[in-house]
C-alpha cells in the first residue's frame, strides 16, 4: 500500500474531497469545459465527476450505483474491484484476507435481505448476537448505500464505550483498506479524529449527544446507527427519544438500533413498531448447572468451582466473573496458589490466572488474550487460561477460546439516590438476561457449559428480569443540562423508553438551580448555556467558569483535567509503605486537591527539563498514563475556555492567597459536597444538607482533623467515604454560595447552628470594621 | 321522668350518647378541640320523644356538612373528590324506584338495620330509607368496593423541581411517573448495600442471635510454663534441623552440639 501512496492517490483524494464538500454546480462547469460535455444535468454531476477521475485510470463503481437502490450484488462487486472504491487505490494484499474472513460472517448472508429492508423503512431494529459482525458489517453495508460522496452527509455508529469506538473504527478502517482517521474516523470525549474526508465514523454515543447540542437535526448525518442498544446506557436512552422527534422532522434521516439481546420487541415497539431484522450467531449450546442448595459464601464457591473445573473438565478455557477489583486480584491469588498445589499433588496440568477490570493497564488487560500455558511435559495434562473479570467481559469484550463460565450472580451496580443525593456502586444481584449474556460467553468456539453458584429456584424467583437502565439510576444533573440545551423543554412528556422517577428529574433541575445555570422558572441561563459546553459535570464546569472571579483559572483547569482521568496515585501491595512516602513529598495540609495540583506541578515541571517521564512517575509512584491523559484533557478544555473566552490566569505562586484562592475556588462549583465534623475529637463528618454520616477516606494526605471540607466524591463501601477532600473555611461558603446555604432554610441540627454562629460572627466583624473607619 | 331528682342522671346519660354520636359520626374537622366547653356552663338535655335519638343527632351533623363552609371541608373535598361524588349518586340512586346501590352492586333492601327501623313507624319510610342507606354504605361489602383514594404525596411542595414538572402537567398526586404516556417509574429505584459474601438466595433469619463471642482461657502458671517449655522443645527441633550438621553431631556425639 505505502508504494502507491506517493503520486496516483494525491489527485484523487483531492477530487473527492470537491466532490464532499460542494454541491456539484462549481465541478460540473469545470469538467464541462474540460470534456465538452454538451448534455450537463445536475443529477448526474457524480458521473461527471468520474470522468475526470478517469484521468488516474480509475472509473469507481461506486459512481454508477444509485443511492438507497443498491444490492447486494453490486456491493460485492465493488468490494472485489482491482482497486478501492472510495480512494481509487489498488487494494493491499491484506485487503482480500480480511474480505475472505467478512464474508463468512453470519451477516453477510442477509445482506440483500438488511438492505431490503434499509430501504423500506426510516427506522430499522436489527438484532445479532455477539459474534454476528454487526458492529463492524452493518456501518459498511450502510455505506455502499448511502453513497456519502452524493450527499455530502456522514453515517454515525455509536458505541457506548470509548475503547470499543476507538477499536472498531481501527478494525473498519483495515476492512475498507482506508487510513484511520481519513474515510472512517472516530470521535470520542477529548479526541476526535476525524477528517475532512470522513464518511463513516464511530463515536460513544455521548459524543453524538454532544453533537446535537449544536446541531438539533443532526443535519450532518443520513444514517445514524446506534449500537449496542441493549446495554441502556443513559446517552443511548436520550439518542433514542431525541432520534425518535428527530425522525418525524427529518424524513431523509435514516436509523438502525442494533441490539445483541432478543428483548428486541421493546425497540420495536418504542419505535412505532419499525421493522426487525434477526441475524443469528455464531453459537453453540451451553449446557447449564446450577447448585443444589445457596451458597455461603460465593467468593470461595467461586474458587473451588473454578479448581473443580479444572482438575475434571476437558481442554477449556474458564471465564469467572466477580465484582470488584479487590476481589478479583485476591481470587486470582487464592486459584494460583491452589492450582499450584493441584499440580504438585495430583499432577493437574498448568494454568494462568489473568484478572480484567476497567481500571487496570491496557497491556495488562491485552494478557488475556494470551494463549493457554503448553502442558508442563509432553503428554501431559492440557494447560488453561482462567480469567477473572467484572461485568466488562459480559458483552463488550469477546474472548474466544472460553468453554466454562462460573456465574456467582452478582456485579457491582451503579445506584443513585436522589433523596440523599450519594451515587454508590453496590454489589447487587443481576437479572436473568444478564446471566443468560454471562452463560452465552460460554459457547463460542465449541459446546460449553455455565455453573450458576445459585439454584434454580433462586434464578427464577431472585433474580430479576432486566437490569435496571442506567437512566434509572444516575444523577440526572447532566443530562437535564444538556436536554435543555438541545430545546427539550417538556421534560414531563419527553417519549423516553423507561423515563426516570420524578424525583430524580426534580433533583436534578433543583442542583442545577443552585449552580445558577437554571433560573428559578427553569429556564436555561447564560452560564447554564456555557457549562453545557463542557463535557463536564455541570458542578465541576460551573467551577471551571467562575474560576477567574479567584484569579486562578490555570490552576483550577489542572486540577479539574487531573480529577476527570483515573487516580493518578500508584499503591502497589509489595511497596505501599515507599509509595506512601513519595506521595507525602507532594502533600499539602490543606487537601487532596492541592496535593494534586502539587504532584501535576511536579511532573511539569520534571517534563520541562528533559526528564524520562516514565521513569520519573515509576520512580514517585504516580501513573504516567494518567497524567499524560490529564495534560491531553486540559488541553482539550483550555482550548474550550479560550474559544468561551474565559480568562486564563493565575495568582502569583508568592502571593500568601496562591492556595486560599484554589481553595475558595472550588467552592464555586462543590458548594453541595461539604461535610462538617460531627464534633471535636471525632472523625466522623456530617454531609451539609445530605445528612449522611462519612469518614475521610484512608488515603488522604490531609492529617489535621479539619471541621469543614469540601469534598469530590462519596464512596460507598463497608463504610461511607468521602475522597479527595480539602479544607475550607465556612466564611466562604456564606460568601460563594449564600442561596445554599441560607441559614432559614437548613433544618434544625448542629450545622444549622454552627452556620448561624458563623453568620453572626462575619455581620460583628463587619459591624466592627464599619465602626473602625 | 323525675325532673328535680333526675336531672344529675339525665345530663350524664346525655354526655354519653354525645360522646357516643362523636365517635361515630362527627368528622375530625368538626371537633371541637377537647375542653373547650368547660368553662362554659352545661346545657342540660333531654332524650327526645321519638325514642330514636339517633337518627336526630345524625341529621344535625349531616346538616352542616352539605354546606361545606369549613376549610377543612373545602380541603377534603379536593383531595377526597371521589368520596364525595359516590355518596351524591348513592343518595340519588336512593329513590324509590332503585334498589340496588351503585357502588357495590348490592341490593341496598335487604339490611338488617332497615329492617328494624321500619319496625317502629310505618310513616317514617323515607327516613328510614336514607337510614338504610347509611347503613348500607358502613356495611364492610359497600366499603370494600368503594375506589381507593391515596393521601396526598409527601413532596415538599415549595420545591423548584416540583414546580417545573407540574408547569408541565405533572401531578404530584396522581401517582403517576414521567414519560410520554407518564408510564415512568414513581419512585427511585432503592438498592440495599450488601456487607457480606453471602450467595444469591441465601436469607439470614433476621432476629438471629448475635454469634457468641469466644472466651479467652485464662492461664495460670503452670500452664504457661508448660506452655514455654512445649514451644522451646519445637524451637529446638526446629533449629536443629535446620543449622544442625549430621558430621559434627556423628563426631561429637549426640547432645554435645548443644
């Protein structure tokens, strides 16, 4: 391919590129000219348009096909061209492997029978199960017959995964033999690449959603694809009500909701019971256990069960799912050592424990794909891979070679509560269609088997029937934010599939009100508008906003880009103590937030004279991805806060209010995350208006019991944390945010009252300085 | 009757069907609050003629209650519309002509108390009707079938969420959700945080007695001598296996290494 890239594509890259971009009218007199064309019509200007492609020696027969009436036939025989239909290059030798491999997908048989269908109707279900092709084959399939190169317009396949958009868009982009980021390109939070040429492009469907803030038709799209439906992420709920208004503006507007579950009847019906089309998958049965009696202790069944399998089930990979990180790694631990055990005794064969979670390193998670261990000896027992995963490995990572699932039955569930406003992740039973997608990891590559650590009885009356969509279990602040900004007014009657409990939406509305970015009739404000800009929460972009008004908007911009990536802190369990110690050289007593700020600082500062970055963040326990990820997002945000033309400056570092003003700063957006000490000599703090009884958690830097900190997160897990915290002081909150914490309003309590002692000392202090002058 | 001697009797059997009529009749809202007459001197009563002293002091209560000039009376009728309305078509359906009550489908005739109020007086039909009715609708079949009305929802009515969702048709009161056909859940999902490993359905009694905590063995003097002399012996095989050297020992003897 690198051969033909110097000289013959120039030409026709520029040619498309006129032909995207304009409507034809300019084109068609120059190629009139140039062919003495004496017959011009308008409608065939891509024809013209071919024939001065002609001069490289390529006619694309792409040209020919008349948009939303193609087949199948003439698709494969584009695809099968000597060169490549959208660039006019000769297709790589790896082009005609992949395509070899795409036409085995269970997919392409119904090629004919998708575009069919594509073609009766504006709205299309279609359904497939993993392993079907669809991510990658329907987009394409689309494209040969939306012909964007006639509209000018781009097709969009949401996912609801950066990863899996990123990953996607590279694996299409080698199937049309085509430069990532060129024909197909991606768009996700704080990375967008994309082209001017760009006609298929993944995105997570919280990047479309943004889109739409600016673009309410979605006037760049002829055909929108929303992938993955059946997760019921919160974007993808929203896409699906905005779509479904947009559908009956926009005549010309195609949508396809691709769902890899069979509870497709409900898309169908929401959709004013648009047509389904079923694919089916590359599937094999799976057999399915359950256990006679409930488990004590499902951690330990799930060990035994996995060692069970191993010692007497055949050559298989097994998948186990847990909840949590800590879980996983101590499982993993606790199956190596027995397996360890298993071969020294009773001469098992070798196996490899490999943990997945989302937080863990990239390299790290690619292990899985790693074969299984040789048998130890020749003849000896096969050797297998075990991999111990959160619900990540449920549906949006496939891994081939996994006969055996162990299902304990629980996953870690997202729930907010709006009347104590805590958003917790909680280990809580799945429903059946969940363990249905678990045991159907199973039989991928041949007949496999599922043991459900729960009895029969459980799964059909514990369990139940769908997981609860995220919508119903968010804080909705965002989302109300930027359902404002795309023109949705009537939040009561807006036609989601599961709509949310009132309760939440009025919380929401409510937060938002007390940020100011609604007025108290609801209506969008100037700062509402600019916030939503952000693709932030709404807190931490009001924070972001009004940082100028403190003279310390660079710092705030670090610390907001460091707060919006992973942890940054490293705390391995063979060196906790050393790197402990390390992170106390960053500490600053006031808070976590400035110690972040410090150890960002830090690394710029190491970056600048020259340092090996990797070698200096292993060596000071700090991620080296992570904040090389915080320095691209804080890019990607001051260039937002420049084009918002929202100052960027900075208090001088000797000023003695450097920290005073950071500190008051983020008051500005976390006035409704402050918790005050329950008393002297305790640690237990009280949340401001929430009432929730917290502790600071264990890894803070902050040492001095402090009696009112401004907090980031709240963590739910044996014990109620608050995380990243720094001191304030209470004058502040009076000043910064007086309709919150107008004293009138707080119900009865130790904070009311310390709020009040408060008031009534800045109104002395005040009243003195009056006297004085 | 005896007036002079009886009158302490009178107004005390007096007192008691009064506070009997209340219980019984007499809604919350018209209650006077309690010792608000005491310092008023007492009326004294007599027990009316008719023998049926019931049916007088029902009436004089539902008197009043048609007007609906109390607040309260106002508030009811607001929340409790349905209620209203049924009694209404119950007293119309009460004419002579239909006899079967509207609400429950039941004959409103065959009542024991009807019956035995038309005992007393045949000119008194009409009244003896409305009687029945009444009956009738305390009767546990009528109340049973009468629409169920829920009290008002516990929101803070001052909220501004509240006030943007009703700008929108929503009615905190109706029990209904948010959403297009406002099918929409009413209240937040709720999700208990779970401490323990325990499997998906197990269910741990919940008054189960706390696990006995463990005892600590006190030990005298002996025992812990005994005790130290045991883990001193093991030491000591174990550091001879461990430094112990097989040649020294065959050379030395066993014992002399120590």
């Amino acid at each position: 391919m690198t051969d033909y890239n110097s000289e013959s594509s120039d030409p026709s890259k520029g040619v498309k590129r006129t032909n995207m971009g304009e409507d034809g009218t300019k084109d068609s007199k120059r190629i009139k000219t140039a062919n003495g064309d004496e017959q011009y019509n308008p409608y065939l200007a891509h024809t013209y348009e071919d024939s001065s492609s002609q001069q490289n020696g390529f006619k694309s027969p792409l040209d020919q096909l008349e948009r939303h009436n193609t087949t199948a036939l003439q698709m494969t025989k584009a695809e099968d061209g000597e060169r490549n239909p959208w660039t006019g290059e000769p297709h790589s030798q790896q082009y005609f492997k992949i395509l070899q491999s795409r036409r085995d997908l269970p997919v392409h048989k119904q090629r004919q029978e998708f575009l069919d269908t594509y073609h009766s109707t504006q709205i299309l279900v279609f359904v497939g199960e993993t392993g079907s092709g669809k991510t990658t084959q329907i987009p394409q399939y689309v494209l040969f017959d939306e012909l964007p190169f006639q509209t000018g317009k781009l097709i969009a396949c949401t996912q609801p995964r950066r990863v899996a958009a990123m990953s996607v868009a590279q694996r299409v982009a080698n199937e049309l033999d085509v430069k990532l980021g060129e024909e197909v390109g991606y768009s996700i939070r704080f990375e967008n690449k994309t082209g001017p040429k760009t006609m298929l492009k993944y995105m997570t469907d919280g990047q479309l959603l943004r889109e739409a803030m600016h673009d309410h038709d979605m006037t760049r799209y002829s055909c929108i694809i929303l992938d993955e439906a059946h997760e019921r992420t919160l974007a993808t709920d929203i896409l699906m009500a905005l779509l479904k208004q947009i559908a009956a503006r926009r005549k010309d507007l195609k949508i396809i909701v691709m769902s890899a579950t069979l509870d497709a009847q409900k898309f169908q019906s929401y959709f004013y019971n648009a047509p389904l089309l079923a694919v089916p998958g590359r599937t094999h049965p799976v057999e399915i256990f359950y256990t006679p009696e409930p488990e004590r202790d499902y951690v330990e069944a799930s060990v035994r069960t996995v060692l069970q399998i191993h010692a007497t089930e055949p050559e298989g990979d097994i998948l186990l799912f847990l909840t949590g990180e800590e879980e996983i790694e101590d499982a993993c631990r606790r199956i190596s050592l027995e397996v360890d055990d298993m071969i020294r005794e009773s001469d098992a064969g070798p196996m490899r424990v490999y943990p997945l979670y989302g937080t863990l390193p990239p390299a790290q998670q690619q292990r899985i794909f790693d074969k299984a261990p040789e048998p130890l000896r020749k003849g000896g027992r096969p050797g297998r891979k075990c991999i111990v995963s959160t619900n990540i490995a449920e549906t949006s990572l496939t891994i081939d070679g996994i006969v055996y699932v162990v299902d304990p039955g629980f996953s870690k569930q997202k729930i907010y509560n709006p009347r104590s406003r805590v958003e917790s992740l909680l280990v809580s039973p799945i429903s059946k269609a969940s363990a249905q997608q678990r045991a159907g990891r199973a039989g991928r590559t041949r007949p496999g088997k599922c043991f459900r650590l729960y009895t029969e009885k459980a799964f059909k009356k514990e369990l139940i029937e769908q997981t609860y969509p995220e919508i119903l279990r968010s804080n909705l602040a965002n989302t109300v934010l930027e359902l404002k900004k795309l023109g949705v007014e009537d939040l009561v009657h807006f036609d989601l599939m599961d709509p949310p409990a009132p309760e939440t939406m009025m919380r929401a509305l409510e937060e938002l009100n007390y940020l100011a970015c609604l007025d108290d009739d609801g209506e969008l404000t100037k700062l509402g508008s600019l916030a939503s800009e952000f693709p932030l929460d709404p807190a931490v972009a009001v924070m972001l906003i009004s940082s100028p008004e403190f003279y310390c908007s660079n710092e705030m911009l670090s610390i907001t880009s460091l707060l919006s990536v992973p942890s940054i802190w490293i705390r391995p369990n063979n060196a906790r103590k050393r790197a402990d110690e390390m992170k106390a050289q960053f500490a600053h007593p006031d808070g976590d937030h400035l110690t972040l700020l410090n150890a960002y600082h830090a690394f710029k500062g190491a970056e600048q004279q020259g340092t090996d970055m990797k070698q200096w963040c292993h060596e000071h326990f700090l991620s080296f991805r992570h904040l090389s990820s915080a320095d691209n997002v804080r890019a990607q945000l001051k260039r937002i806060m420049e084009t918002h033309d929202i100052e960027l400056i900075s208090t001088p570092f000797q000023d003695k209010n450097y920290y005073i003003n950071i500190r008051r700063a983020l008051l500005a957006g976390f006035f409704m995350q402050v918790a005050m000490r329950e008393s002297s000599n305790s640690k237990v703090y009280k949340t401001v208006k929430d009432d929730q009884l917290v502790m600071i958690h264990p890894s803070t830097v902050v040492t001095s019991p402090y009696d009112w900190v401004v907090y980031n997160e709240f963590v739910l897990t044996t014990k109620q944390y608050v995380r990243t915290v720094t001191n304030i002081r209470p004058e502040w909150l009076l000043e910064i945010a007086p309709v919150y914490y107008d004293v009138d309003t707080f119900e009865k309590g130790e904070i009311k009252s310390a709020l009040s002692r408060v008031t009534e000392k800045v109104r002395r202090r005040q009243a003195i300085k009056g006297s004085g002058r | 009757m005896d007036t002079p001697a009886g009158s302490q009797v009178d107004v005390d059997v007096n007192v008691d069907v009064d506070a009997d009529d209340d219980y019984d009749e007499v809604p919350l809202q018209h209650k006077r609050p309690f010792g608000s007459g005491l310092h008023r001197k007492t009326v004294a009563f007599v027990p009316a003629s008719d023998g049926d002293g019931c049916l007088n002091s029902t009436d004089q209560v539902t008197a009043p209650k048609t007007q609906q000039v109390d607040v309260a009376d106002l508030y009811l009728s607001m929340v409790l519309p349905k209620d209203n309305k049924t009694t209404k078509n119950a007293v119309n359906v009460g004419e002579p002509g239909a006899v079967i009550c509207e609400v429950c489908r039941l004959p409103l005739e065959s009542e024991p108390a009807s019956a035995g109020s038309s005992d007393v007086d045949n000119t008194t039909t009409a009244t003896s009707k409305t009687d029945g009715k009444k009956v009738h609708e305390k009767s546990f079949a009528h109340q049973v079938c009468l629409p169920h009305s829920y009290p008002p929802s516990a929101l803070d009515r001052s909220r501004m969420g509240l006030s943007y969702l009703s700008q929108y048709g929503w009615d905190p009161d109706a029990r209904k959700g948010l959403g297009a056909a406002e099918q929409g859940i009413t209240f937040p999902i709720k999700a208990t945080p779970k401490y323990s490993n325990l499997g998906v359905g197990v269910h741990v009694p919940k008054n189960l007695p706390p696990p006995k905590e463990k005892k600590e063995r006190l030990l005298d003097a002996g025992k812990v001598r005994k005790q130290a002399r045991k883990d001193k012996h093991k030491a000591e095989i174990i550091r001879q296996q461990l430094f112990g050297n097989q040649d020294l020992e065959k050379y030395l003897g066993q014992g002399a290494v120590r």
